[in-house]
C-alpha cells in the first residue's frame, strides 16, 4: 500500500463524524388541536389519565379550566390550548394509532399544574443544533411561546419556551 493511500485514509478517520449529532436534550411530545409541541422533561411529574375539572366559583381566569383530583391531590387545571390561541376541536392528526387523552402534571417554581392534552407521543431526545426557527406562518398566539422547531418523523413539533409557559401559568392563578 502506497504513502499517499495511507494518508488519505488517515485523514479521512480523523475527521469528525458527520450526521452523528449529539442528542443533548429531551422533551415531552404532546399534541393539542391539531399542533404538536413539546416541553423539556425537567418540568414533568407523572403522567395521568383524563379527568374533567371541576369549576371554581368566582374565577373566570383564561386559561384556567378549574381543579382535577389526581390520586387524591388537587391541581389546578390550565387550558394551554386557551393561552397558546390553539383550536381544541380541530381535526385528529393523522398518526395512525389510537389516541387517549391525558393530563400531564407538571412542576414551575414550586407549583404543581395539570395540563389536559389530545395526546401523547413520548420523550423524545434531539439535538439542540437541529433547532430551527419558527415558521413566520403560525399564528401569533402559539409563535411567542416558542423557541424553536424540530422535526421527528413526519411531525413538526413546537418546542415551548419553558420559562415563558411558567410564568404564563403562574400568572394566570394569580
């Protein structure tokens, strides 16, 4: 084997891997309306099965849907379709499976929330380097809460600002 055949093959291991992106964070994929979105693992307690909430009197905050018992705790249930501006009642997204609706429970800052979603497809772990921009198209109430774009299969999903949900839930049980 000739000098310039090794070198050429010495270079070429040398180089880094391409296409071999380092999955460096996770998220909850979860679908309302017709959108896919996600949130980072690092917020979620359990997942659990729907349950209708139950009003209460004298507030009629946007966004907050009433109180849920979830294995004998109370949380407070928060409309994120009615905060983001999503449509519950649009079309099932064509996933070809069947689809169960669940509450996912979630942690911020020492408060405990219940969020009512059309479904859920899993965790899913993704490079923040494969982040893309949000399309100019989306409507205006999801596009601020937004951080960014990912692709997974045939779906785009919505990565949501984590702080800016938050403080959004937050505020509204104010």
């Amino acid at each position: 084997v000739g000098d310039d055949y090794k070198k050429n093959w010495a270079a070429h291991f040398r180089q880094a891997a391409s296409g071999n992106q380092q999955l460096d964070s996770s998220c909850l994929v979860f679908r309302i309306g017709r959108e896919w979105l996600s949130l980072p693992t690092r917020m979620f307690v359990a997942v659990a099965p729907i349950a209708k909430p139950h009003r209460l009197p004298h507030r009629a905050s946007l966004g907050l849907s009433g109180i849920v018992n979830v294995g004998g705790t109370l949380y407070p249930c928060m409309s994120l379709a009615a905060l983001l501006g999503i449509d519950e009642n649009e079309g099932e997204a064509a996933t070809n499976r069947h689809t169960f609706a669940r509450l996912l429970l979630t942690q911020w800052e020492d408060q405990a929330y219940a969020l009512p979603v059309a479904d859920l497809h899993g965790i899913l772990r993704y490079a923040t380097t494969s982040v893309q921009a949000p399309a100019s198209t989306i409507n205006k109430g999801l596009s601020r809460f937004l951080s960014g774009v990912i692709s997974h299969q045939d779906m785009r999903i919505g990565l949501l600002d984590e702080a800016l949900i938050g403080y959004q839930l937050a505020r509204t049980l104010r």
